[in-house]
C-alpha cells in the first residue's frame, strides 16, 4: 500500500508572493508528521521560486521522517544537497520558464552527468530516484545508472480530457511500475495528482511513496493542512 509524502513547496510560494516570512513551510513539518505522512518533499529551484536554501537547511535540523529533496542536475543545486544529505533525492528535469516540472528526466541525454551525480550521492549515503515518463527504455537506463528508485511522472495520466485517454495513460504507468520492479528498482509516483483521481494510482501495490503537492495544500486553504493530510492519507490507504 502507497505511502503519502507531502510536497510542502506552496507554502512557500504563497510566503513568496509578499517577500515576507508567512506562511512558513519550515512549521509545516510538525503537522505533516502528526497527520501521518512519511516524508516530506520539498523542491529547491534553480530560480528559488519557492523554497529557499534557509528553508531546506531548517526543515533538515528539525524533521524526524523522511527529508525527500527534488533537485536538478545544476552544480550548485548538487553541491547543495551533498551539505543538506537529505534521505533521498529526486532529480528532476528543469527549465526557466516552466510553471512545474514538465516531462521526465531525459536519461539518455544526460547519462553520463547522472551518473557522476548519483555516485556522488549515493557515496554520501543519499537513497537516489530519477523523475521519469513511464517509458521502459528510461526505466533501462534507471537501472543501469544504479539509481535506487524511479518517480513515475504521472502528470500526463493527471491532465489527459477524457475516460479512454485516462485508461490509456493509467495503463503506461502500471506497466512501466510492473517492468521498473522486476528489474529490482524501487517505485515513487508524483506530480498532478489529487483527490480525484489518487485512487487508480495507489491501486498499484509496486509504488512505494506517492508525492503529492499542489492538490493538498490547495485544500489545506479550507480545511487546515492536517485534515487535507489525514483525508489524502485515507484515500490512499482504503
Ligand atoms: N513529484 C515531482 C518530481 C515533482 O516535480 C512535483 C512537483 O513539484 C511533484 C511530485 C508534486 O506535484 P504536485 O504539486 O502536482 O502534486
């Protein structure tokens, strides 16, 4: 049965949007924990949109679960989570001007860095994930850049219009999860996910942790963060 980690970046993007110090995602932690989430997962952006160095650096001291860092493949962003040693770290793909994660990590293209950065990483005692398209060469290439899990990206599955591309999309991902586990990866599944169509998703015994953001702290806007929590975790787990 999946487990719950909670993205906390929104809580600082909301903090950002007035340059002052409220709401804090660093109190965050405390409530995520109490409500039952393994982890929480928090991504430092290159642009620093939203969560900002002081905030990783804090969450890190105080956090007694899990500490997942998403994180590109920039220099200063790799050296950074070698200081932090987060528990895990998802790399992930970034550009500029996107306005979340767009697609997958592209591993082929970028085999040779992933792997300088993962040995790294892994060398540090950091559990390492790449975020990729349920797509099984990728998933290939996952496993021979010895990385501990994959994140499926289950954004498309989360955006496609209608009930016969849904299906089509749920299908990818169980079987880019089926495939993923019989070569012996670990299996993360995230982005675009929420009340509505979590269900399917958590149906899919191979998926260890499901990272979901957006969704719940939108929620937590009208029923506090830890009923927003407590009513993902019930979804999940029924
Ligand atoms: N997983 C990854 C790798 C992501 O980049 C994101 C977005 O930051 C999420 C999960 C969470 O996505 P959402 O905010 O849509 O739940």
């Amino acid at each position: 049965m999946a487990n719950l980690c909670v993205n906390i970046d929104h809580i600082a993007t909301l903090r950002q949007a007035r340059g002052g110090h409220e709401p804090d995602p660093v109190k965050a932690v405390k409530i995520v924990e109490k409500a039952g989430a393994v982890g929480v997962t928090v991504h430092l952006r290159e642009d620093r949109r939203h969560i900002q160095d002081r905030d990783l650096f804090l969450i890190r001291k105080i956090i007694k679960s899990k500490l997942n860092l998403e994180m590109s493949i920039n220099r200063d962003i790799v050296n950074i989570a070698l200081k932090v040693k987060p528990d895990e770290a998802t790399i992930v793909p970034e550009r500029r001007k996107e306005l979340t994660t767009e697609g997958g990590l592209d591993v082929k293209k970028n085999f040779n860095k992933l792997k300088n950065i993962i040995k790294k990483l892994k060398e540090n005692g950091i559990i390492v994930s790449l975020f990729i398209n349920p797509d099984i060469e990728q998933i290939k290439l996952a496993k021979e850049l010895n990385s501990d899990y994959i994140e499926i990206h289950t954004g498309l599955y989360a955006e496609v219009n209608t009930e016969k591309e849904r299906k089509i999309e749920l299908l990818k991902i169980q079987k880019a999860a089926y495939f993923a586990h019989s070569i012996g990866l670990k299996i993360n599944a995230g982005h675009g996910l929420n009340y509505d169509n979590v269900k399917e998703i958590s149906k899919i015994h191979v998926i260890e942790d499901l990272n979901i953001g957006h969704s719940i702290i939108s929620r937590s806007i009208f029923v506090g963060l830890y009923q927003a929590i407590k009513e993902m975790i019930k979804l999940i787990k029924k």
